[in-house]
C-alpha cells in the first residue's frame, strides 16, 4: 500500500513538472514558431542569412483562419485594371528567354515552385526581439498622422517624422505608387524607415482601417539594416487587429516569386543604377480585395484578402481577425 503511494506521488510530481514545462517561456515560444512556421516543401537559404520556405498554397498561415478552412483559392482576379494584363506584358512576364530577373535577395539561391508560395521563416531571435510574443509583429498602437492636418507638430507626433502626399473626397477604387527602394542607415534599433503606399478608411479614432505596403528597414522586427517588402493591415486602429505581413491571417499569397519581408534586390545607388517597385491596391468585388505589386520587368506579385470588415467605402474589404496566444 505505501509503495503504491509512493508511484502515486511520483507521477503526480511527474505530471506537474511536465505542466511547468508546457507553460514555460521555451515551450510558448516553441509553440508560437510551429504556429508561424508551416511545413515547407523546400527550403532556401539566402545571402543575408534568412530562410525562405516554400509551403504549399493551401498551407499558408492565412488558412488558420476559421472561416477560410473550405477556401477556394482564387488565382487571377475577376477585375483588374484596364491595360494591367495586355498582351506584350504577358508575354515579357511568362517568355522563357533568358533568366527571370532577380527582385529579392533570395533568388540568388534558388526560387519556389508553382503551387508553393515563399514564406520567410520566423526564428528565436525573432521573437526574442519583441516586446512579448503576443505583440510579435504587430505595432506599438502609433498615434497615427493625419495627412489632412495642417499642422506639423500633429504630423510629427509620436517621435514619427512623415513626408506625406495625399488625396481624398471622392469615390476610390484603387491606388498605385511606384517607389524608388533605398536602403537608409538605422542608428538605433527601435528606429525604423519606411516608403509606402498608406489607404486610410474611418476616422482618427478607434474605428480606423489602414492598408500599408512598401518597403521598410526595420532592425526591430528583422535584426538587420536590409530593405525589405513589406505589408501591414488593421481594422481598429492598431489596437488588436492586423500584423506585418504574413504573421497572421490577413492575406492569402498566390505567388510564388516574392516572399513578404524579404530583403529587396538590387537597391539603388547614389550617382548609380536607379530602382524602383510599384505598388497596386485595387477593388475587386464586395468580397474579395487584391493587393498587387509590380516590379520592374513586369514581374508581379499578387496577394487578397477575402474577408471581413470594411476598409474604406467603395474600395477594400478587409479581414479582420486576431492571432492570439
């Protein structure tokens, strides 16, 4: 009879060590990063020490969401802007002459195949880097600038400096911007630099919808000083909607040739060669928005949400969900 109590104790001690350990720092994040890394089909090593993993379309973080699990992927948009799609761009685009021009750092080692889309792979030190693992990803609910404020001290609150041009008033149903891609030096490194095509819906206040997608070096959220692609949404104003590129449900990627966050190549020079990106957000339906980047060379990258709430009236639908612990 004692030496039964005696097992008994010893697995219960057993079981509440092994409940200590499930709780722990270590095991959160090593759930957080099986969360965020999805099994990949091949993986690509690049240059600047990121790993790109090619996943399976239908594997993408973006189907954790429960109302996308019976999901059909769309693969070309229903509508798209006149002249988006002519023939000599086509042709460019799919021609097998020659080698597909490089746009980001990676594809010096090898690209992903039709049917996978790159995603680049969340690390520790990652994770380490944020100020908790719920927060990874996301901004430090900004105070965010008007653009239609006059006033220069509203423009620059919050420690943010903007240079913004705007326009509004009337019914939109798209916007593009082409960008030319620097690679400005950070000196600290919760400091960041950004270019970006920015869509606004709502009021200033909790009731704010923002699209964002460009390129930004950011040493917090990357751990370098690279330029790189990227997106952000939210719904409510940063509160507790939305997250860099594909951190959580917000975007469903189609394309294999651009991972979001990768380091963009070749970038710009002082007295040398001039590059650029151009960015392309237009309204598809009542249900579904596209987000479409064009690079030099007619090489496009398309993203959708297909979800949720309103962003901006007569423009973008947008999902709305949060990715919690």
């Amino acid at each position: 009879m004692a030496a039964a109590r005696v097992v008994a104790c010893l697995l219960a001690a057993v079981m509440c060590l092994s409940c200590e350990a499930a709780r722990s720092p270590e095991a959160r994040m090593h759930r957080h990063l099986k969360r965020l890394n999805k099994p990949a089909v091949k993986s690509i090593e690049s240059p600047d020490g990121d790993i790109i993993d090619c996943v399976h379309i239908s594997h993408q973080p973006a189907f954790d969401h429960p109302f996308l699990k019976n999901h059909t992927i769309q693969m070309r948009p229903s509508y798209h802007p006149e002249g988006l799609y002519d023939e000599s761009k086509a042709n460019v685009a799919s021609s097998g002459d020659g080698e597909r021009p490089m746009v980001q750092l990676w594809h010096r080692n090898g690209r992903c195949a039709p049917g996978t889309v790159p995603v680049r792979r969340t690390k520790k030190d990652d994770l380490m880097r944020a100020t908790s693992m719920r927060r990874y990803g996301r901004k430090h609910k900004p105070t965010v600038a008007n653009p239609m404020s006059v006033d220069l001290a509203m423009l620059n609150e919050g420690g943010h400096q903007h240079a913004i041009s705007y326009v509004q008033g009337e019914k939109y149903y798209g916007a593009k911007a082409t960008i030319n891609v620097w690679e400005p030096k950070i000196e600290q490194p919760n400091e960041f630099s950004l270019s970006q095509l920015w869509i606004l819906g709502g009021s200033f206040g909790e009731d704010l919808n923002s699209i964002e997608a460009g390129w930004q070096v950011s040493p917090d959220l990357y751990g370098d000083n690279n330029t790189r692609l990227f997106t952000y949404w939210t719904s409510d104003a940063y509160q507790a909607t939305g997250c860099y590129n594909i951190l959580c449900s917000g975007f469903v990627q189609i394309n294999n040739e651009v991972a979001m966050g990768a380091s963009i190549f070749p970038i710009s020079g002082y007295s040398g060669s001039q590059y650029d990106i151009s960015i392309l957000i237009w309204k598809v339906s009542e249900q579904a928005a596209h987000l479409v980047l064009l690079f030099e060379n007619c090489h496009k990258h398309e993203d959708y949400c297909p979800l949720a709430a309103v962003l901006c009236p007569l423009l973008f639908l947008f999902l709305d969900w949060t990715l919690g612990l």
